[in-house]
C-alpha cells in the first residue's frame, strides 16, 4: 500500500480533527484548570524531543491535564525554557522531567554540517549561521545532565524546583535515570 502523500494526511488530520469535534466537551478555562488542582499543587512538566517515535504520554501513562509537554529537537532545556516559565506561571509547575532518547537526530548532526548546507541554501546569511548552535548531542547522558543544570540554575524558576533526568531506549522502551 502507498503512503499517502503530506496533502492527504493533513487533509485525513482535519477531518479526524471535524469528527472529534462532533463529541467534544468544553475543556476548563485556566482559572478551573488551576482550581482543580489540590492546594500546594502543581503540573509537572515532560520536556523530550520531538521526535515522532518518542511518545511520553504513553510510556509515561496518560497525563490527563497535570501534566504539560514541551518538545523540541533533541528536548533541549535551553529551548524549553520560556515554556517552562510561562507554565510556572499560569499554573505552577512542581517538577520537570528531562527525557532525551537513543537514535535522536542531534546525535546524528553536527553543527559544522548544518552551517555548510544552510550556508549554501542562503549565502547571504552566512555570518549569522556561523553564530547558530544546534544543540547538537555528543553524549546523551551529559546531555540530561547539562540540561537538568540550565533547568535548575535558571533565576527565573524557583531553586526547590524538582527536576528529574533520563534516557529513553527506543529499542526496549525502558527509561535510564540520570543522575547529576
């Protein structure tokens, strides 16, 4: 069977998007999101890549709304950071976990590679894309490590901010602590 082409997949997405919509049920505004919750409590946040095969909500088990993601290429913390803030303060956010995965695409780049080939695609820009840093990813546990560290040296998150690091395997989707 052919796959079908990104026009009929988006097109597949928004009709599957039209028929949820026929048994939606209005979801809480932020000001019930926040009284939902228990006093004290707070979401803990999932930041991971955004990589197609990494799925926290499943191997993490279904989030319901406690819970909130941020995904970028690799799950970088530095490029999550803003999220982070503005979740922690709409709705307080208790603990981030850090998911970084094997076989991710930044351990497969580096940034030499991609200032060459976006050098040629705009020549014109080549100053600015020596500056570019890709997070590329030469070890995955420092990588945690080195984003658990941007997370809990931020002034602008609180200092007893719980932050949590791992290693997802996609071969046996077991997940490795990572300890500071």
């Amino acid at each position: 069977m052919a796959m079908p082409s990104q026009e009929e997949q988006v097109q597949g997405m928004l009709q599957h998007a039209e028929q949820c919509s026929l048994n939606h049920q209005p979801l809480p505004t932020l000001e019930q999101l926040r009284g939902s919750l228990p006093p004290g409590a707070s979401v803990v946040m999932v930041v991971t890549c955004c990589d197609p095969r990494v799925l926290p909500d499943q191997f993490l088990g279904g989030f319901g709304m406690k819970v909130s993601e941020v995904r970028n290429a690799g799950g970088r913390a530095s490029e999550a950071l803003r999220s982070l803030i503005c979740v922690d303060h709409v709705l307080g956010v208790g603990a981030v976990i850090v998911i970084h995965h094997t076989d991710c695409g930044l351990t497969h780049l580096r940034n030499d590679f991609l200032h060459s080939s976006l050098t040629q695609k705009a020549p014109e820009n080549a100053a600015e894309i020596a500056k570019m840093d890709f997070l590329e990813i030469l070890d995955l546990k420092a990588s945690v490590v080195e984003d658990m560290k941007i997370i809990k040296d931020s002034p602008y998150l609180r200092k007893d901010l719980k932050v949590y690091g791992y290693v997802y395997d996609i071969k046996t989707g077991k997940l490795q602590d990572v300890q500071e």
